[in-house]
C-alpha cells in the first residue's frame, strides 16, 4: 500500500514540474502556433538565474538570512526569462508569423546560441544549488515520507496555475489574449494592438520557463542542457491537453506524470518511456485535437 501511495505521489510531483514548464508553452503554442524550441533554454536561465543570487547570497549575504535567496530568485527568474522571451518576440518571432518550420528552425538556433553562452559564463560541469533549510527533509505521514522539496513545487505549480487563470479570466489584458487567441481578425478589428498581445503573451510564457527553471534546482544539478530533459515532455502535455487549453494542461500533465510513474514502476525508465509515447498515440488517434478543444469561428 506505501509503494502505491508513494508512487502516486511521485507521479503526482512529476506532473507538476511537467505542469509548470508546460503552462509557458499552452500560452505561447496555443496564441501565436509558434513552436518555441528555445523553450528548453529558458528554463536553463532561470536555473542559472538561481545558481547565481544563491553565490550572490553567499558570499554577501549574513548566513541567517541565507534561505531567503530562494524566494527572491523566483520573481527574479521569472523577470530575466521574461524579458529575454520579449526581446526574443521583438527581434525574431514577430517577423515569422505564420511561418512554422522558419520560427521552428529560428528558436532552434536561439536555443543553442543561449546552450553555448552558458557554457561559456559557467562551464560545461553540471553546478549545485543548496536547497534552502525550510525545505529539507520530509512531511512524515505514517510510515511514509513526502520531500519538502516536492510538496512546495506542487503548492508553486497550484499558485502559478492560479494566477495564470485569474489573469485569464479576471483581467481585461487576459480578455485581450483569449479575443486574439479565439479570432485575430476580429480582434484587431476592434481595436485591439494584437502585436502588444504577442510581445507580452509571449513574455508572460517565457517568464514560466524561468519560474520552473528555479524550481528544477531543487531535484538535481543544473547545467547548460537542463531545459533538453524536459522540453519533450513538455510539448507532449500541451499536445495531449489541447492547444490553448489551460484545463487541457492541467489534465494532460497530470495524467503523463502519474501514467509515466507508474509504467517505470512495474518495467523500468526506457520502457515506461516508450510505454507513455503509444499511450499518447493511441490517445491522439481517438482524439487528434486534445482533451480540450477551444472553438471559434476562425478555429473552425
């Protein structure tokens, strides 16, 4: 029964992180059908973003006030992330509209431009960020064990997801994003600056990336391809969730993260790979459009 919970659990927690770096993409994918392969790369920055305000922490900062690095490094990395998907949106992506394989191939290249300047600021090696003290350890239910470290990317993917539906549906800028998503022509019709729109749906999207590039610090070593071990799956969520749907990402994320535990479980971590893409497939093949599908008028 513990092996079952805790499996569970695992993939509950993988769902999460999958969740977290799959949001950026829903936002990005679903607006603009711009396959950002530089994804995966932005996500390295807000890693990195970490690594070097934990340094900055170290070697400035008194040592009870060491955790704090932490929390000051997601708002941090979710900025710089933002910004470089803005100056991105701005100097390249505008002009490759409705050119997928060009923005495909263009994001490609962005992508290992951004790999090697890491490598070039911080070396090849992998590098470790410390976990904070308030997430050492484990909540002990039982017999069982559940990471802190876990439980509190959990509670981040619950708080991103809500404030990125609140500014969906509670804001006028977000109305602005579903009126450009659901028919451009319309919307620029009535007034609304869809190039503003792109710039900062695309900002906001990237700014995800850095926020679940801080969070992988605290599974692992980070290093110049950190984003490359994760962005598959992440295209995946989006794929299976639907394109442009939030509740879609939600389900599609949960569900690859549990089913994808729980394959590796009973075979091992190549199988339960292999065993998650016909899953996918299959599914794909019943539903080619997602769980969820939007419908507009210029969808349909």
């Amino acid at each position: 029964m513990n092996e079952i919970i805790i499996t569970l659990f695992n993939g509950l927690s993988l769902g999460s992180i999958l969740l977290v770096i799959a949001l950026g993409l829903a936002i990005t994918f679903g607006l603009m059908n711009v396959i950002n392969m530089a994804h995966g790369e932005l996500i390295m920055v807000g890693a990195y973003i970490t690594y070097v305000i934990q340094n900055i922490f170290m070697d400035y900062a008194p040592a009870a006030y060491f955790d704090l690095y932490f929390i000051i490094s997601i708002p941090i990395a979710m900025l710089v992330a933002a910004g470089i998907g803005m100056l991105l949106e701005v100097s390249l992506i505008r002009h490759l509209y409705k050119r997928p394989l060009d923005s495909l191939l263009a994001t490609w290249g962005v992508g290992l431009v951004l790999q090697q300047l890491a490598r070039s600021i911080f070396g090849a090696p992998n590098v470790g960020v410390k976990s904070p003290s308030f997430l050492s350890g484990g909540l002990s239910v039982g017999s069982i064990t559940l990471p802190y470290s876990r439980l509190f990317i959990l509670a981040l993917s619950i708080i991103c997801l809500i404030s990125i539906f609140y500014y969906f549906y509670r804001t006028a800028s977000g109305r602005r994003v579903r009126a450009v998503m659901q028919n451009r022509q319309m919307a620029e019709c009535l007034g609304v600056s869809t190039r503003k729109v792109d710039m900062l749906t695309f900002a906001i999207g990237s700014g995800f990336a850095g926020v679940a590039g801080c969070a992988l610090t605290l599974l692992g070593a980070i290093g110049p391809t950190i984003g490359t071990s994760y962005i598959i799956d992440a295209f995946m969520v989006v794929v299976v969730g639907g394109v442009g749907a939030l509740f879609g990402a939600v389900a599609g994320a949960l569900g690859i993260g549990i089913f994808n535990t729980i394959f590796e479980f009973f075979t091992n971590a190549t199988i339960g790979k292999v065993l998650i893409f016909l899953l996918i497939i299959a599914f794909l093949q019943w539903r080619p459009s997602g769980l969820v599908t939007s419908r507009s008028r210029s969808l349909d």
